[in-house]
C-alpha cells in the first residue's frame, strides 16, 4: 500500500521510514542485505525484494524457479554467471544490467562466473518487480546491457547512471512492463540534486557508499549512510538530497520509484500471484513440470553440475 506523508505543505518527497539491510543468508553460502522483502517490510508496491548480495565462488545462487514478477540484476563488482532452463546462459559483468523477466516460469541459476576465481566479492543488487494479473503468465524474456552501454551523464558534480526510466532528458533502454524508474547516483563533496518523482509512485532510496541527507535535513530520519534503505512518503513530487559530508568521500545512492499495481498479493519463496489458489496452481505445475517449467524437467545448470548440488 502507498505511504503517505503528514505533511503536504511542499513537493519535496519526505523520508517517513529508514530500515538497516542486515545480512543474512541465501542460496548456497551467499550473503545478502535485504531490506524490502523483509519480515518487518513484506511488500512495498510493486516491489517485493531487494537484495544487496555479496558473493565469492563456490557460493551464490544455483538452480531455482520464479513465476510472476521480474527480476533486475545490476552488477556493482565481479560478474555472475546466468543459465536458465531455456537455454539462455550469459555473463552479468561489472557495470551491467539485466532485466528479466520470469513470466509464467522459468528456473535459473546466478552463480560467480570462472572469470571471476580472482574476485574476492562479486557485490550487486537484485530488485523484484510484481507483474500486474494480466502480465504473470506473459512468456519470459530478458533485457540485457552491458556497462559501456547504460546511459550516464554527469553535471555539477552530479553523476547519474539511468537504468530504468530518464533523467534530464536522458533515456534509458529498457522497456518496463510494471512502471519503473531506476537511477544510479554519485555525488561529489558539496553537491546535491532535486530529482522529479511521478506523484503516485512509491519511491525509495538505497545508500551504497557514503553519508548523505535526503529529503529535509531537519528531520531526523533525513541522514543516512551505506545499507540503510529511505522510504519516501507521497505527497510531493520531487526527492532533495545533497552530500555534506566533512570526510571528502562521495555518495552513492540508487533511487527507485514505481506505480502501484493495487492488485491483492500472495507470495510463496519465488513465486507471486494474485490468489493462493493461483499458487497452489504454481507449485503444481512447477513440481509436475507444465505451464511454463516443462524444459525444467531434465535440465541442470552447469554451475549446479561443478558444484555436485542437487
């Protein structure tokens, strides 16, 4: 449900909850932060995950389903290895996108890649987008960008990587299904931003490196360093943030913002739908490998293979 703001006395998106990403862990010997997705913090439409992972080899994240949400993969060091059941198998590198999405199902696995042996973490993000009731069972399909290729712009101390969405008039290449904007942004020593946001989304800020103040500086959740996760309240149409740190050192944060889909929500693990009926449905047709997980049934990822799992 949409989070609302007490005040509406100004467009400036105001931070009405900040959450600390503690680790915990996931897959085989994988470490992650997660902070939407969390027992506290279930469901933040549309956004159901996101994870702040960190890898090294032989860990990470081998073969497992998903039905009716997509999956956004955004490389921060290292790379990772992606094999489906399809057929599809590809390098995520550092820098790089990938935007999948899982449709009606598909099993997959995300593991560091044999570049990566010398890499001591392969660090990235992974988003989870709900699909509205007409989009879950759409067939899969990926969108994929390497480094060089996402749009990047730079101003006033301002550097801002755009992976969904646009910003000043830069556009990003990726088509999303559920309404999405999706920036990466570094700011200098003494530099700040006033970022438009659609006025009915949810938005949100994630802080990668650095100390910033987001929002109204005098309010006391406006400060926030590395893993902390800034909830923005509606009611204003535009996030302030500025870095005013003494320590020289630059803010790096991604803010993410989505139109709701409104549509009643049921998750099990890797699977969202709109029913537990439609779940049950699922977890059928997942275990007896039809609808959408029929290429499941005698596949196994390399990686699973090397590893000697399942």
């Amino acid at each position: 449900m949409p989070i609302s703001e007490k005040s509406s006395a100004t467009n400036t998106r105001l931070v009405v909850k900040k959450l600390f990403a503690r680790q915990q862990h996931e897959g085989f010997g994988a470490v992650v932060r997660r902070s939407i997705g969390r027992f506290e913090f279930r469901y933040f439409d549309p956004f159901l995950v996101l994870d702040e992972f960190s890898v090294s080899a032989p860990a990470g994240f081998p073969d497992h389903p998903h039905r009716g949400f997509e999956t956004v993969t955004y490389m921060l060091e290292g790379e990772i290895l992606h094999e489906d059941c399809e057929g599809h198998k590809g390098v995520i590198r550092e820098g790089g996108l990938q935007w999948m999405t899982a449709g009606k199902g598909i099993v997959h696995s995300e593991m560091p890649s044999s570049n990566s042996s010398g890499i001591t973490h392969n660090k990235g993000l992974q988003l989870w987008i709900n699909l509205s009731s007409r989009q879950k069972l759409v067939e899969p399909s990926y969108q994929e960008i390497e480094s060089k290729d996402i749009a990047e712009t730079e101003k006033d101390g301002v550097r801002v990587r755009v992976i969904a969405g646009e910003w000043n008039g830069v556009k990003s290449k990726i088509c999303t299904r559920t309404p999405t904007m999706y920036l990466d942004f570094t700011l200098s020593p003494g530099s700040r931003i006033s970022q438009p946001i659609p006025l009915h989304w949810n938005a949100f800020v994630y802080v990668l490196q650095g100390h910033g103040h987001f929002g109204d500086s005098k309010l006391q959740h406006s400060a926030a360093a590395a893993h902390h996760l800034l909830i923005l309240g509606l009611g204003g149409d535009m996030l302030e943030a500025w870095n005013g740190s003494d320590s020289g050192l630059p803010l790096r944060f991604i803010l993410v913002a989505g139109e709701p889909i409104g549509e009643p929500m049921v998750q099990f693990g890797p699977f969202v739908m709109n029913t537990q009926e439609e779940i049950d449905e699922t977890i059928d047709d997942f275990e007896n490998f039809r609808n959408g997980f029929e290429k499941a049934r005698h596949w196994k990822s390399q990686a699973a293979s090397a590893l000697g799992l399942f």
